[in-house]
C-alpha cells in the first residue's frame, strides 16, 4: 500500500484570548468542539487556548482540512454574547492545519476552498499550516 507523501492530522482552532475565556469554552463545547488546552499566562494576562473537533472522522483518517474547518467555524458562527466579546478581544485566532510530510520530493496541495477563506477572514481569525516529520511509528 502505497502512503501519500502528506498525511492529514487535524485542524486546530489556536486562540489567545485577553480576557476570562470560561463563556468562550463554554459555548464552543457545547458546539461540538473540544477543548484540548485552556492555560493562562504566568502572569494572568492572557490565557492560551486550543480547540479541536471532536475527532470521530479524523479517527476514522475520514476527516479533511476542509471540513474540520467547516466543523470549527460553524461552532464559532454560533457564538453570541460574552462568549464573541471574548473572541472578538483575542489577539491570536489561528486556524492551523496540521500534517505529517513522510516524503521531501514534490509539491503537495491542501485546498481551502475560497468560501471557507472568506469566512475565516470574516471572523478576524488567520490560516496556517504547520508541518510535522515523519511520525515514528512510520
């Protein structure tokens, strides 16, 4: 069997948030997301939060950049109240795609269609993708 020379991990949803981020996590795990970090700063100004989806299609290697992100921005859509006031404070939204490179040769494509583009930029937030070596179980 023959392994892509990129392999899709997941898609992150990276937020520094300067205020309380308590309604923020609150409201986007009730929509579905999940969140894998919630630390404050050492000096409590800032905390560093990491949200991600809850993981049945990418455990199942069914999942895409595009729709996890479609999962993610659907959840923070939604957000109302307290919960945007934080978000729209955050100095950090980062949708960050993560992939394994196996291989060094060739180029390999993501694709973020325009219309997830646009509604990224349209919640302040940023794409990136951040690329990992070969895992070791490889």
């Amino acid at each position: 069997m023959l392994r892509s020379p990129i392999n899709y991990l997941n898609t992150d949803l990276d937020v520094t948030a300067t205020q309380d981020p308590a309604m923020l996590v609150e409201q986007l795990q009730r929509a579905g997301l999940f969140a894998l970090h919630v630390e404050p700063s050492n000096d409590g100004a800032t905390w560093a939060i990491t949200f991600e989806c809850d993981g049945t299609a990418e455990d199942a290697g069914e999942a895409s950049p595009a729709q996890t992100i479609t999962e993610l921005l659907d959840a923070v859509e939604g957000v109302t109240g307290d919960a945007r006031r934080v978000w729209d404070s955050a100095t950090l939204r980062v949708f960050n795609i993560g992939v394994e490179s196996v291989e060094q040769r060739g180029p390999h494509y993501i694709d973020v269609p325009q219309t997830l583009l646009t509604r990224i930029a349209a919640l302040g937030a940023d794409l990136r993708v951040t690329f990992y070596g070969p895992s070791s179980n490889t």
